[in-house]
C-alpha cells in the first residue's frame, strides 16, 4: 500500500505568514520556514512581534478569508485524491488551517493549534508533536504504508528524508541547494508526472 505526505502552505496554499504581513505591513512576519530552520525560534520571534504590534486572531483571520489556493492547486488536489491516499502534514495552525480546507474540498490536514486568550490574543502555540511530518510518516510506516513524501521549505526535509520517496515542490533556491539529493517539480504538470512515476 501506498500513501502521500504533503506539506500546505507553498503547495496548495500561499504561504499564510507573508499575507498577514503584506496585509498589516509588519515585515518582520514575512519569515516563514523557508528562510529560518528553528521552528521554535520561529514561532517565538511570530508571538513576540504579533504582541508588540497588537496582532491578534480576528486580524490573521481576516487574512486568512482572502487567500484562494495557489492556481491550478484545487484541480491539482482532486486529481492526486482520485488516484492515491494524501495526507497534508502542515505546520499551520488548526485555527489557519479550516477555512481554507473548503476551498481545497476538504482534504485531510494534521497540524498544531494556539492558544488564544478572552482578548483574541495569540498567547502560545502546542505542537501536536515534535517534528510531526518526519514522526507522521513513520507512523505510516508502522502500518506498513510505503510514503511518497513532497514540500518546499526546510521544515518539511526531515519528512522527504524519512519517506520511501522525497522531492521538493518548487522550493526556493537556498533550500534546493541545500538538499540537492531531492530531486525538484516546478508545478503541477510535474508533479503528477513524478507520483505517476513513483506510485
């Protein structure tokens, strides 16, 4: 049996983070996974500056209601679900995450969660394990899933490494070349052409 592991935001999605920014115009929210490799370092450095600028939920939700899927990547999506069993391993947020899932046709998502205190504001994030992506695809494993893994940024390496089959979609050059033993899709053409020719 074969299963796919995919990352969100980036494959399917705009990268949430660098909307809100463009949207409040704070830069500093514009890092996402792509360019820092601590998640932790990451998420501490979104909470603090979100706080400092009295960021909270109802703002990124807002964001979050204008965001359409990357073109092409509600077909694209269909097309992998009507031939192959896919799971989204996201390092989003629950609370990001659901309103887009309808315009993607609901696919299945795990990722973590925050909390939010009687202000709307963001006070944490709970991870609903560390490195969840790499873990997720081993626990395939253990139900003897052989996994075909794809993602674009740094976060999502440590799952193509663990996966029978890794590769990137359309990563940023400094992650590529960082990992160059991934082999790379640049849309979707490619990659239903790469899981036709892994699956």
């Amino acid at each position: 049996m074969n299963i796919i592991c995919s990352d969100l935001e980036g494959v399917f999605i705009p990268e949430i983070w660098i909307n809100v920014a463009e949207k409040t115009g704070i830069e500093e929210l514009k890092l996402t996974t792509r360019d820092i490799t601590d998640y932790d370092e990451l998420m501490k450095k979104r909470l603090s500056v979100m706080d400092a600028h009295g960021v909270k939920l109802q703002d990124i939700t807002e964001v979050i209601k204008t965001i359409d899927p990357l073109e092409g990547a509600a077909e694209a999506l269909t097309w992998i679900r009507e031939r192959f069993q896919i799971i989204i391993l996201s390092d989003t947020f629950e609370e990001f995450a659901m309103p887009l899932m309808k315009k993607l046709g609901y696919p299945v998502v795990f990722c973590h969660s925050l909390s939010i205190d009687t202000g709307g504001r963001i006070t944490d994030y709970h991870l609903r394990q560390q490195n969840q992506k790499k873990h997720g695809v081993k626990a395939f494993h253990s139900l003897n899933y052989k996994v075909t893994a794809f993602g674009d940024s740094y976060n999502d390496t440590a799952m193509l490494k663990e996966a029978d089959h890794g590769f990137f979609f359309n990563p940023p050059e400094n992650v590529s070349k960082e990992f160059p033993e991934f082999p790379v899709v640049k849309n979707y053409d490619e990659l239903k052409a790469m899981l036709s020719s892994l699956m």
